[in-house]
C-alpha cells in the first residue's frame, strides 16, 4: 500500500513531510474504501507504532478516524543469529526469521473505528515451524537452523474486535512469505504453504491454543493463488472448502480477460507485469457470519481513483459487508488494503 521503506525510519520521515505520492495515493483509496475495519499488509513497523500513528493523523485530519489502532511486531527483519542461507555471511536480508531488510520491515497493521480488544489478542508469530502438524520442511532440514525458524514469515495473530451492542468478532490476520525467490528445495514455497496449513490446524483444534470461538474473518495477504502462480496451493484450496468458513469470492468489475490462467480474473486481487493476475489476499468468514456483499475495488480505468491506486500498489483492495450474529448488532464492514 505504498508503506514501505528500505530503511527504519523512513516511513514516518515520508509522513511527516506530507509529499510522499505513494502515500497521498494510499489516503485516497482508504478514504473511498470508508471501511469501519482496515488490514493493511505491508507497513513497516516501529516498536512505538509511531508510523502507524502518523498515517491514522492523516486519515483523522481527512475526515476519516481510525482511532483503534494494533500492530504485531512481525518476523521480518529480525535477526536470527544465523547463517541461514549458507552464504558465509551474517545479519543478511536472507538471514532474519522473516526475510526483511530491517527489523519490522513490511509488516501488519489494523486499523479500526470499532474498538479492538488489544489486550486479549494472540499473536501466533512465534510458533515454530516444526512444530506444525505435517510440516513441510525442505527435505534434510528436520536438523537444520532452518527448522528452528518460527513458521510465519512475518505475523500471525488473533485480534478480538469489540462490536456495538457487546458482541465480538475476532479477526485472524497474517501475511506469508511469496512462494518464490528461493532455490530447488523451495523454501518459501514450502513455508508459504504452511502459513495458510497453521489455519486449518487452528480452526480444527490440532495445534496448543484453543481454536476460535466463532463469529471470527480469517483475512489478510497470503500470496497464494488456488489456481495458478507459483505457490503449493493445497492448504489454502483447503481453506476455501473448509465447513466452518464462508468464500465470498469477491469480485472486480474490470472485466479482464486471462486465457492462460486456470483463475477467474474477476477473482484476481494482484496485477503483475509478467505473471498478469492472481487470487492473494483473503477474506473467509465464519459460516455464522451474514455476508451481504463483497467485492474487489478495481476502479475504472475513467475513475480518477485508479491512478492512485496503480501509484500506491500493484494490489487491489478486498472488501466484505457483513451482519454478526446474534441479532441486534449493525452492520460493520472488514476490508484489508493491500501492500
């Protein structure tokens, strides 16, 4: 979502001097968005949440409050302390537990007009990726630093949202690894598909915390496609015909053709130059959840709208309108922006 930067620091140096087109381009499309809840994927986290701060500034003087704000400190950039690539080098991109350039580089953050129950969240962003029922290690790495890596590539997390009229929903929220840049052993194609795998074994109780009580929106970037690109897509094929969860399949309304893709493109949420388009990000209701619509926000090429958001990103927002059981509480819109 035009978030990041390649040094700490420089996200909020960008917000404060207000000339930033990447950033002037994500307002715009956050304000059109009007959402009641915003996942954004790809925003370089600070321990203090001080950039995060100076972007909600921004929207609140826009006339658009996000006044709840919650961000896991991610994987990415952290320091592992070893040599994981095998290059002889160490404190490399390629090194930390999540690849990443600097501590908190590209992370998650949520932002809310509804209160989010911070203090009750779980962030799974420390589970070890071995410890995956069926983990799906590079073969001969069972002993390797490799296997010592936590399975999520940048954050996992549980965030309960606390809804008008008492209820709750909570949101679970990650952003995995790109399945590629990697070598014959495919270790990021292996550990991407294991992100979207730790969900099924949340839901179905398999792993060491107690699986989400529903109403809950599994949501956020998880670089996968069901059908094409690159990735292993079982678990998240999975995750689309799972029982307790709902695919509202949103669509765009750019009318795109693809021959080469399996895919629907109107499901498509990503546009690249050379791989055209892709299904990656992600919202799945709990099946108790009252969709009312949902869709991906591709603007028309005549709306004045589409060229800031080709300027803030290559990825299209998702959105969903739902109602939350019981009855009585209004209806809250969850809609994650893109990277």
């Amino acid at each position: 979502m035009g978030l990041e930067r390649k040094g700490p620091g420089l996200l909020l140096r960008d917000l404060d001097r207000g000339d930033d087109p990447a950033i002037t381009a994500a307002l715009a499309v956050i304000a059109r968005l009007d959402a009641d809840i915003l996942v954004l994927a790809g925003v370089d986290h600070d321990p203090g949440l001080q950039a995060l701060s100076a972007l909600e500034a921004l929207l609140q003087a826009a006339g658009q409050p996000y006044p709840h704000l919650y961000a896991p400190r991610p994987n990415s950039g952290q320091p592992s302390g070893r040599d994981l690539d095998g290059d002889g080098r160490l404190n490399e991109a390629e090194d930390a537990l999540g690849w990443g350039p600097f501590p908190g580089a590209g992370g998650l953050a949520i932002l809310s007009r509804l209160p989010l129950l911070a203090d009750e969240a779980q962030d799974y962003s420390a589970f070890p990726w071995r410890d995956l029922p069926g983990a799906n290690l590079p073969p001969g790495d069972a002993a390797s630093p490799l296997a010592d890596l936590p399975l999520s590539s940048r954050s996992h997390a549980a965030l309960p949202v606390q809804l008008p009229g008492g209820g709750r929903l909570t949101l679970l929220i990650w952003h995995a690894t790109p399945p590629v840049f990697d070598g014959p052993e495919d270790r990021n194609g292996r550990r991407n598909a294991d992100e979207a795998a730790f969900w099924l074994h949340l839901i179905d109780g398999r792993l060491p915390y107690p699986a989400p009580t529903p109403p809950f929106i599994l949501m956020g970037d998880a670089n996968l496609d069901p059908l094409d690109g690159d990735g292993r897509a079982g678990a998240i094929s999975a995750l689309l015909a799972h029982p307790g969860l709902q695919d509202p399949a949103p669509r765009g309304s750019h009318g795109r053709s693809e021959p080469g893709h399996r895919g629907d493109p109107a499901l498509d949420t990503v546009l690249y130059p050379q791989l055209g388009g892709l299904r990656l990000e992600y919202i799945l209701p709990s099946r108790d959840i009252d969709l009312r619509a949902a869709g991906v926000f591709w603007p028309d090429r005549t709306d004045p709208l589409h060229a800031s958001l080709t300027t803030a990103s290559r990825h299209f927002p998702v959105w969903i309108d739902i109602s939350v059981p019981p009855s009585g509480p209004p209806p809250t819109t969850a809609s994650p922006p893109p990277p």
